[in-house]
C-alpha cells in the first residue's frame, strides 16, 4: 500500500507536536514557572563503584588540579532587615538564575562527590570544565528556587542539611520538609550532613559528636534511605584532631570554605568559596578562575 508524502509530513507534525507538549509540561515543575531554555544534560555520569577505589596518599591529591566548588545559602531577593554582611549569603534570585546561566554558558558540567572521589584518588576522568554546586542550611528556597533552576541546565547539586531546621517555618525563612529533602536526593542529587544545629565544629567534646555527627546523619539517612559520607564544617571552620570522629563515622569527604587543605588529610578538607549575593555571573566568572 501506498503512503502519500503529504500523510507522512502530516504524521511527523502531529508527533513533533505531541513530544513538545509533553517536554513543556515537564519544564513547569517547581514553583516558578520556567522560560523556553532547552533543557540540556550538563551532568554526564556514569557509574561509580566507589568502594574498589583505592585511598591515595595526601601528596597524589593535593597534587590534582582542584575542582571549583562553589557554596550557596540562601537564595531570595533581599530585604530592608539584610544587613550588608548577611547579603554576602544571601543571592537575589535573578542573580542566582544568571550566574547559572553564566556557567552552562561557559561549558561547565557539574560533578558530585564520587566523581570527586574518584578523581582526586585515582585521577579518574572529569567532564569538561567540572564544577560543584553545594547549597548549606536546609533553606526551602533552594528546592522551591534552586532546584527548578539547575534542573532547566541539566544540573545537579549537593545539599548539606542541618537537620534542626527541616520542616520549621519562620517568619523571615522556611526550611525544606522531610519530603523535599527526599524528592532532591531521589532526583539524582546529593544530601550530606551538616550537623544539628551549626555548633563550631573546633569546639565539640563528649557528647556533641553524638548530637552533631550521629543523630543528624541517622535522620538523614532515614529520609533519604541513604549512607551519609559527605559533611560540611559549619562556618567553614575545622580543625585535625576531630579527623578520627569523621573518619570512624564513614565520612569520606568534607568541606570547609577557602582556607589552604590540610597536609596530611585533604579529602577531609576540600576547598570551596561562597558565591557572594554582591557578584555578578562576571564576577563569580573571574572568582571561580583566580580561586582554583
């Protein structure tokens, strides 16, 4: 039997139609409603056992080319109460959703930890200009902002929760439920821990690992249905002698700020700067460069 070419052209319209309908609907996840950006994969992974990976000595890493890591926190057009510090923390959102733009622009993929992991022990292969997005503190914009942003590039992310605030309601933040928590780590990103309550890491003694380290990760891990092995200092702030806790608890990685690795212990010191809510996408551009 014969089939017209007009019929054919007819067909092809009627499904080229159908898969833009439905890639449409898909975009207008989250609570903000998305512009017509294509969304692309910018996070090309494959799988990682991580377990048959071999610790390197500290000299093989601290002699890698570090990756950027970059540290967000709060995500929110600011308000008359934001003193000049506090908006270092806090990003406009059409700041956040440029700056994005400005690393997709750019050819950044992001990466997440076991890439890391492999890369720094092994020198395992890297995407393109790697780079890490880390968001700290449970602030629920970054699931109701954040995530349909990174989401429209392809991108995916680390999320180091404090687990004192999940589910709370404030009268200038609210925090990520229990169920968002869930749905970011089921869509492919990572949850590490980030203590309790945010207590200076240098200053725990007796039962603070307990409270610090083990509740929360217990909580997260029965949220997530996940092993814990990332942490975030909170301030950024660390010091050696709490190393053994970490490393006892099964963290492999955690991040501090910008302050030099430690020697003999990097994997417990990874870099990371705070992209300020005062940079432009340039700004951060020059940052990310001069800083790693």
């Amino acid at each position: 039997m014969k089939i017209k070419i007009p019929s054919l052209f007819f067909i092809a319209a009627i499904l080229c139609a159908s898969c833009q309908s439905k890639s449409q609907q898909k975009e207008k996840e989250g609570s903000e409603k998305s512009d017509t950006t294509t969304v692309v994969d910018n996070n090309p992974t494959e799988k990682i056992d991580v377990s048959k990976i071999k610790k390197a000595d500290a000299a093989t890493i601290l002699a890698r080319k570090q990756v950027p890591v970059l540290c967000y926190h709060q995500v929110r057009n600011w308000i008359e109460r934001d003193g000049k510090v506090g908006k270092d923390y806090i990003v406009p959102i059409q700041n956040f959703k440029d700056q994005m733009k400005m690393l997709a622009d750019s050819g950044y993929h992001t990466i997440l930890p076991d890439q890391l992991y492999a890369y720094l022990n092994t020198g395992a292969k890297l995407p393109s200009k790697p780079i890490m997005l880390t968001f700290d503190d449970t602030d629920e914009d970054q699931f109701t902002i954040v995530r349909p942003t990174l989401k429209k590039h392809g991108y995916k992310a680390v999320y180091f929760i404090m687990t004192v605030s999940i589910g709370r309601k404030g009268k200038f933040v609210n925090y990520m439920s229990s169920e968002q928590i869930k749905q970011l780590s089921d869509e492919g990103n990572i949850i590490g821990s980030h203590t309790y309550d945010h207590k200076n890491f240098k200053k725990y003694t007796g039962k603070d690992w307990e409270e610090q380290l083990d509740k929360p990760t217990k909580k997260l891990e029965d949220i997530t249905g996940k092993t814990m092995t990332e942490f975030a200092y909170p301030y950024g702030l660390w010091n050696s002698e709490g190393f053994p806790e970490l490393k006892k608890r099964g963290f492999r990685m955690a991040f501090q700020l910008s302050t030099k690795m430690d020697q003999k212990d990097p994997l417990l010191t990874i870099r990371r700067i705070i992209a300020s809510g005062y940079w432009s996408p340039k700004t951060l551009s020059n940052s990310i460069k001069n800083s790693f």
